[in-house]
C-alpha cells in the first residue's frame, strides 16, 4: 500500500471536520455551548486526575494565563451540568481540587471512543493498524454503543447522560461535605 504524507494531512483534516461536526450537534442535542476554553479546562481537569495530579482554580488560572474570575464562571456551568465536582485536597483542607464527575468521564470515553472509530473508518492505514486491538478495549470498557461520526449521523444520545439540570449557573463553587 502506497502512503503519503498528504494522505495523513487529508486523513486528519477529515477526522478535524467531522469531530467538530459531532462537537456541534452534541451541542444542539445537549444545550451545553462547549467553547475552545471551556473544552480545554474539561480536557485539562480529566487528563489531570487520570495523571493522579490535582488541579484548583489557580493552577488553572496560571495555565490558561488569564483571570482566576473567568476560570470561577467558567466552572460554575460546568458544576451545574454534573461535569466537574469540587473536593477538599488532600495535603491541605483549606485548598479545593477539581475533579471530573462519572458523567465526564463516561462522556470523555465515549468521544473518544467515536473519534477512534471514525479514525478507522476515514484511514484504511489506521485501520489496518489499530483496529483489532481497540475492538478489544470498547468490549474492556463498554464503549458498544460508541460510533463513528462519519458513518452515524444520529451519534449517541447524550442527554440521556443529563437526566435533571441543576441551577444554569450555581452562585457559589461550595466544597461538598
């Protein structure tokens, strides 16, 4: 099989456009409006806590170099979609962590799992490549009901994953007792 680099380029910009076709439906489906900062601080808060690494405000705020306010409004939609909770760290009671919820992380999979999916349908060299092994991790993790974005224009129902809104947006980031 003869492979180009601009066969990769155009793999890559074609699984670009189609996660961000899915990010745009999964928007209209859920109501949730998921901007670039928004996204990074769930990617951020998750790969974190995947990496045993605490993440607060100020970290945040010193990551993203911009004011600790705008992390604190940006948080407050995301604590009241049940995406990320706020804990007591464990080195001082004082300091509160981000952490991600169960709904993000099963969210974070499933995207993941789709993005995968559709990587093999869009690649016939990543196909070739990684196909069997990751059927073997969707089974690990039950990711069956994850789909390729090219081949399922309906995806996956996520508001199913959002059974009660809580407050839009919650006055306060209160630390859980």
């Amino acid at each position: 099989m003869d492979f180009k680099f601009t066969d990769l380029v155009k793999h890559i910009a074609e699984l670009d456009v189609a996660t961000a076709q899915a990010y745009t439906m999964v928007e209209a489906q859920t109501g949730i409006k998921i901007d670039g900062l928004t996204d990074f601080i769930l990617k951020f808060i998750f790969t974190e806590h995947l990496n045993n690494r605490d993440v607060t405000i100020t970290i945040l705020s010193n990551t993203l170099m911009i004011n600790e306010n705008t992390v604190r409004a940006k948080l407050k939609m995301m604590i009241g979609f049940n995406l990320i909770e706020v804990c007591e760290c464990g080195c001082d009671k004082r300091l509160k962590k981000l952490v991600p919820t169960e709904l993000l992380d099963k969210i974070m999979f499933l995207l993941v799992a789709c993005k995968l999916k559709t990587a093999t349908d869009i690649s016939p060299v990543f196909k070739a490549m990684f196909s069997s092994g990751l059927d073997v991790f969707y089974k690990e993790y039950n990711l069956g009901e994850s789909v390729s974005f090219k081949k399922d224009m309906k995806f996956i129902n996520f508001n199913k994953f959002f059974n009660t809104k809580k407050d839009k947006y919650p006055q306060k980031i209160r630390l859980k007792s």
